[in-house]
C-alpha cells in the first residue's frame, strides 16, 4: 500500500475519529505548503516542501503530521515531521504509516 492509499484507508479515518475535522473550531489542513523550493538559480526552484497534514485548532497550529507508506518504518517520518515542525514552529509532531504513530514534543 502507497502513502496515498494508507492515507486514504487509515490516517484520514484514525484523525476523524480522535476529532479533527470533526470537532468545532478543528480541522486538518493537507498538503499544507512550508516552503517554496530551493533556489537553483536561473529563476528555477527546486520542489517545495509541503507538510502531509497540520492540525489547526480555533486559528492555532497545534501539531504536524507526516505519513509514509503502509511498509514504510514508523519511525522514518520522525526526523522529517521535526523538520516541518521547527520552520513552522509548531510543537507537536506525529509520523505514521497508518499502523502505529512516533510523537515528539518540540521545547
């Protein structure tokens, strides 16, 4: 199973169920855009960053999600979801592969 798909059967319905996007003033932003690429010169930029999900809460960041595929390791989205949540000072940070999530709280 792809990221997409473990996305699709098993992070969207386990975010729902624990509230977000369910509960007033929730919800959960995908693909939510951190930077705009790297500079290559010539006016080109290399892929922009996006964060697989933020949760936002009442105008708040609370916390940022990364997901990897179904046969991904759990913890490899850990350093890249630390990441996201540094440039978006945010302090909670979630991975998952949709059998199990690794969180971290940012100081």
């Amino acid at each position: 199973m792809n990221e997409a798909e473990t996305r699709a059967e098993h992070i969207d319905p386990a975010l729902a169920a624990a509230g977000w996007g369910v509960v007033e003033g929730s919800r959960v932003r995908r693909e939510y855009p951190i930077t705009l690429g790297r500079l290559e010169g010539f006016g080109r930029r290399g892929k922009p960053r996006s964060a697989d999900y933020v949760q936002v809460c009442r105008n708040t960041k609370p916390g940022v999600v990364e997901a990897k595929a179904w046969d991904k390791e759990l913890a490899d989205g850990v350093a890249q979801a630390k990441n996201y949540a540094d440039k978006l000072a945010i302090r909670f940070t979630y991975a998952t592969n949709g059998q199990g999530s690794h969180s971290l709280t940012r100081q």
